[in-house]
C-alpha cells in the first residue's frame, strides 16, 4: 500500500529523518510512535507530498509521491498536526470546499457529507461557524475532511492531542471505525494510544525506525518476558505457594489488596508462553477465585522508554 524507501530529511545540517525505511499494508491501524521531535510530523508530511524528501522515495499504491502526486494524493487522505481549518466557515462550507479541491463530483457529496458527518459526530454543528467550535469538535472537522472522498489510506498526525478524555475516548472509537474500510496510520507520543486501538506499531527515535511490531509482541520481545496480571480473592501466603509450585513461572509479586480481601499478583513468564489457563486451573483447584486477569499493558511503556532512551530528541529551539 504504501513503500517508505531510505527516506532522508535534512532541516539545514540537521538530520530529522535518517534513512527510514518501512512499508504498510492494507487494511490495518497503524501507529507511528515516536518522542516529540522524532521526526514524525516530517515523516508524515512526505509521505503525503507536503514535503519533499531530501533523500529516498515513497510509493503509494504504486505511485510515486514525485513522479505522479497527484495519483499517489488521491489515495490519501491527511490530518496534518494543526488541521488546516478556516475560522469564518461553517463545517459544511469547508467540506464543500475540501470536496472541491479534492475534484469529488457534485453528485456524489450529499451523500459523503450525511455519511461523514453521522461517522465524525459533527452532524448538529454542521452550519456553524468553525471558530465557535470546540477544540474536540474542530479536530473532529479536520478528520472529516481526512476521511472525504474516501481515501484509501487515512493518514492522522497526533489527532487526539489536547483533547479531554471523554472526546479521546469518542475519536479513538472514529478510528477505530475507519479500519474497516480504510488502512489508517496516526502518529502519538502517548503509549495507551497504540494499545487501544493499532494493530501494528512502528517506532522511531531521533529520525531512525527502532521497532516494529504488533502492540503485545513488542512488549514481551523488548522485556524478554511476557507478564499476566491477576486479582484473587485469597491470602497473599496462598497466591504465593500457588505461584511458586507452578511450572512456567519466571517471576512474580504478589501485593495484597485490603480494600477487596483480594490479592494483586503480577507473574512473568518466558516471552512465547501463555500463561492464563494454567493460571486459571491451579487457583482454582486450590478454591481461590481469579476475579481479574489481564495481560500487564505497563509492558509496552517500558518499551518505548527502553527503545528511545539514550538519544537526543527535540532540538528545536
Ligand atoms: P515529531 O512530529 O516527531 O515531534 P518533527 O517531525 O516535527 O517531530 O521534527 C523532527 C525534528 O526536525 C525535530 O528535531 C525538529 O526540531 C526538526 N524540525 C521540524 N520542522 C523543522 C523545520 N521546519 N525547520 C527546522 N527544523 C525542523
Ligand atoms: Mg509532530
């Protein structure tokens, strides 16, 4: 879907993008995750024929982003970092003239607007003035515009920074949306982001790819363990003689939680090992209840602190 070559981008000397290459493949969330200053936005404006490259190529769907943009745009559509909004229109005045420049026929943009606006929730906001809207709205008028036309690729730079929870919650649940009909990449700096809705993620540090991976393989390769955690409504003591006969286990904690009567545990185990049904059977053969038991998701932040640690970022100044 779309080819990331050796991709090189010099600001003056300095290097925000060093040689990085990737691909995408259709169908899927992906995230791009990187500390601020990373060379995300960057990244982002070439691949949608923003900005052009210093070095490297981007083919999308088989389109050079230089030698024919104008196919290779047609199958993107961008939600750049500061969504590129006019104050004194109304949303449904900036979809007509996004529907403009995007060349998509008369005919076809009643009904894309009634579909988009139901998806984006900007329906009852639809004739007021973009200036008089929230910041969550706004952003939920530029992703509207992104989705327009119905772009194969929906490419989203940071599309939930300085929003309040409940319209995060709101716009990841959009995106999510979207992955049925669209392969989406939307870049973050925010760990919970890439668990809560990407399939795959990539990361770069200072410019270069670092990792790549699905959200729950990274965790376990980069920590070399894989880890379950669990609540049982039993005595520490008992959590704790279950776990050390259990076969499997490379390492636990055990905290008791005294407001429940039930007993915090975090066990480890080898990175390919699923640990949950044998969990499940020796607590219960011991008459001690699992009332909770999730895959520990403080994993994957350790992850991107361990793959970005130890290089310079930001340097703008
Ligand atoms: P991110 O989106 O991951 O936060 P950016 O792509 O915005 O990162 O920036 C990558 C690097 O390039 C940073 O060090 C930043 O300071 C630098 N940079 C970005 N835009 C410019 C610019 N127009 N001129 C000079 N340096 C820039
Ligand atoms: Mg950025």
């Amino acid at each position: 879907m779309i080819e990331v070559k050796n991709l090189v981008k010099k600001y003056g000397d300095h290097m925000a993008v060093k040689d990085l290459s990737f691909n995408i493949e259709k169908g899927k969330i992906y995230g791009f995750l990187g500390p601020n200053g990373a060379g995300k936005s960057t990244t982002m404006n070439i691949i949608t024929g923003y900005l052009a490259a210093t070095e490297g190529q981007v083919i999308v769907n088989g389109h050079d982003i230089y030698e024919e943009p104008e196919e290779a745009k047609k199958c993107i559509g961008y939600l750049p970092e500061i969504p590129p909004l006019y104050p004194d229109m109304t949303p449904k005045e900036y979809l007509e003239f996004s529907a403009d420049l995007k060349g998509i026929e008369k005919k076809r943009r009643a009904e894309q607007f009634k579909e988009i606006s139901k998806l984006t929730g900007i329906e009852d906001v639809m004739n007021r003035l973009i200036k008089n809207l929230s910041k969550g709205y706004r952003q939920r008028v530029g992703l509207a515009q992104a989705i327009l036309g119905y772009p194969e690729v929906i490419i989203l730079d940071e599309p939930t920074v300085g929003l309040d929870p409940k319209q995060i919650v709101e716009i990841r649940d959009v995106i999510k949306g979207l992955s049925k009909r669209h392969t989406v990449i939307l870049s973050t700096h925010i760990m919970q982001e890439v668990s809560a809705v990407c399939d795959e993620v990539i990361i770069i540090a200072h410019g270069e790819l670092v990792a790549r991976d699905t959200p729950d393989n990274l965790g376990k390769h980069v920590s070399g363990s894989n880890t379950v955690e669990l609540s049982v409504k039993a005595p520490d003591y008992k959590v704790k003689a279950i776990l050390n006969k259990l076969g499997g286990v490379t390492k636990f904690e055990v905290h008791s939680d005294n407001d429940e009567g039930c007993t915090k545990a975090l066990v480890s185990t080898g990175v390919d090992k699923d640990l949950r049904e044998d969990l499940f059977y020796a607590f219960a053969n011991a008459k001690c209840p699992i009332v909770a038991m999730n895959y520990s998701n403080t994993s994957l932040e350790d992850v991107f602190i361990k793959v970005t640690s130890g290089r310079q970022t930001d340097r703008r100044r």
